[in-house]
C-alpha cells in the first residue's frame, strides 16, 4: 500500500512542470510587489494630476528629491522630521500587530507635545538639560498613554469598538491641547496664542555637530525595539495572537485583557513620546489649532511596510523627503502647500484597493 505525504506538493504529478514548487513566484517578491506597487501607482496618479494642472510631474519630483535628499540643509531637516514620524510609525506597528486600531494618535501627540512645551521651559530654571528632557518626554508618554485610558477599558471589557473611541477621543485631544494653549500654558509675551519658548541650547542636541536633532536617534531605537519586540519576545507573540484570532486567545488562556490594556497603553505613550520629541527637538514650543496630523498619515505607510519596523524606516525616510522637499517644490512651481496630503490620500486608496486584489488573491488560492 503507498502511502501518501500530507504536503500539497506530493499531490502533484511528477510530469507538470509548470506546478512545480519552484516554478512558484517567490513569497518575497509577492510581498515586495504589494509594498512598492502601491507606491508607484501613487505616484504615477499623482503625476497625472500635476500634468492635469500644468506641472511637468517629472520636474516636481526633480525638485522633491533635490531639496529633500540632495542638499545639505534639506537632508538634515528630512532626517531630524524623520524622529516624531518614526515613533509615531512604532506606535502605530504596536497596535496593529495586535489586530488594534489606534487611531487616536493625533490627540495623544499633541497632548505630549503641549505638556513637553509647558513643562521644559520651568524646569531648566532648576534642573541640568539632560533631566529636563527626560522628565518632559517620560511626561508626553504619559499624558498620552492616560489619554488612552477610555477606549483601552471599553475596548478590554465591553469590546466597544476601538475606531470609534480613538477617534473620538482624539478629536477631544486635539481640541483640549488648543485650549490649554490659549487659557493654560498660554506665553503673556507674545500677540500669538503658543507656549513659551524653550530656547534652542536646552533642547535635544544635535547630531556629528549637524542641524540632524537626535531625535532620530531616539526614533531610530524606539522602531528597532518595537520591532524586536513584536518579533522576537513572547510578549510580542502573545499581542500576535490575540491579534490573529481574540477567540484561540482566550481558549489558549492569555490574558487578552491585560494585553489589550497594554497595547492601548503602549501604543498611545509612544505618540504621546513622538509630540515631546517634536517640541524638544524641533518645534520648541507649540502653537494653538497646531495640528501636523502626523498619525493618520503614517498610516499608509505602516500598512504599505507590512508592519515591519524595518521597512517602515525606509517609508518614513521617503515620506520625510517628500515632506521636506514638496514644500520647496510648492513654492517654485507654484502648487498648493497641501499636494503632498493629496499624494498620501491617493496611496491609502491605491493602498486599499490592492489589498482587496491580495484579499482576493489569497480567497482564490484557497479554493483552488
């Protein structure tokens, strides 16, 4: 009696070449098709539309690359942008490795930024630098992670819906740091509504003696952690399964609801973390209705690097150059300031319509 091997390879016939394992297209390749493909389709969109308002995309993209990659003044301020992004991204990798939507970014960023820029400027009366920046960023995460708080609850013991409630309270959030802005941490000595201003010698230091803050440091490490983390400890195994099936988790008995309290924790003091970096680093101060919406625009790219903490460097790198020279190209070529949004609209669009091909993809494999 033969027996038979359980592989689906077995099954198949020695004299069909054309289904022989290697014949297969690589699972890498596959993946590398739906990261960049969006992309490039984007981008072909998005030139199209500047050939429709009478822009040579090909110039366009000439200036992007030229001030955001190619000069010095413009490679230091799309790697000292890449900092808050690259935490943001961790924060966002976080949750969504755990099957959780935290979309609440936003507010928990602007929170951590407003505390950060109200907090550094008393302190370095009496405290060194380096304890001021500690104490103002540990509190970003904070106010970030407590900003959090509801929709972790209503999320780990009614199992409300998280879009909702992270969105809602982020528009809360966004809203509250504007007014604690104006009637709060308001600066007496200025006609414009901000905070007081933390001077440049007491902020994050500076790279190689560069203008590159180390706040790229800081997000550098926070994203190779978070990776390491999620890929590499059992903690990050415990997040993936109760992200793949909440169900098996239960049945397998983690504690799905101290995991979920942690993601929500974790994932909104990260946020929190990347608006201190921003005012220590970068902004110096905060200014009311400020609101660079930062963690819905990392979204995409989050979803185009597969969650990867790696892959994700390599898109915040590219969006920090699109960010950084798509102003520049704005102004020579006289394009609206918010083109860059509409490049980001499209890629979560195309983004969106290839996973549905990669959805169907897989549901016709499947039942092949």
């Amino acid at each position: 009696m033969t027996s038979q091997s359980s592989t689906p390879e077995s099954r198949l016939s020695a004299d069909t070449p054309a289904l022989r394992p290697q014949a297969r297209v690589p699972l890498w390749l596959i993946n590398l098709a739906f990261s960049l493909g969006p992309l490039l389709v984007a981008l072909v969109i998005t030139g199209s539309l500047l050939l429709f308002m009478g822009v040579n995309p090909l110039t366009y993209y000439g200036y992007v690359l030229h001030k955001g990659l190619l000069t010095p003044s413009g490679i230091q301020a799309t790697l000292t942008r890449m900092g808050p992004l690259l935490l943001i991204a961790a924060s966002l990798i976080v949750a969504f490795r755990a099957g959780m939507w935290n979309l609440g970014g936003d507010g928990q960023f602007l929170l951590g930024a407003v505390l950060a820029a109200a907090c550094a400027p008393v302190l370095i009366r009496w405290l060194p630098v380096w304890p001021t920046l500690l104490i103002c960023m540990a509190s970003g995460a904070l106010i970030g992670a407590i900003w959090a708080i509801l929709p972790a609850i209503l999320k780990a013991y009614h199992q409300i819906n998280e879009i909702i409630t992270t969105m809602m309270m982020s528009f809360l959030g966004i809203s509250f740091a504007s007014v604690l802005v104006k009637l709060v941490f308001l600066d007496p000595l200025t006609t414009v509504p901000q905070t007081r201003t933390l001077d440049i010698a007491s902020r994050l230091p500076t790279l190689f003696g560069s203008q590159i803050s180390s706040g790229l440091l800081i997000g550098i490490v926070v994203i190779v952690a978070v990776h390491l983390l999620m890929t590499r400890t059992a903690f990050g195994l415990q997040l993936r399964v109760v992200g793949a099936n909440p169900r098996a988790a239960v049945h397998a008995g983690l504690p799905v609801t101290r995991l979920t309290l942690a993601v929500f924790m974790l994932s909104a003091a990260l946020a929190g973390l990347a608006g201190a970096v921003e005012v220590l680093g970068i902004q110096g101060n905060v200014r009311a209705d400020w609101n660079p919406a930062y963690s819905l625009t990392i979204v995409p790219l989050v979803f185009l690097a597969r969650f990867n903490g790696y892959l994700s460097l390599m898109f915040v790198f590219a969006f920090s150059i699109l960010l950084i020279g798509g102003e520049s190209a704005a102004r020579m070529l006289d394009v609206p300031n918010f083109f860059t949004l509409v490049t980001v609209a499209i890629l979560l669009i195309v983004l969106a319509l290839a996973e549905l091909i990669a959805r169907h993809r897989r549901v016709t494999k499947r039942n092949s």
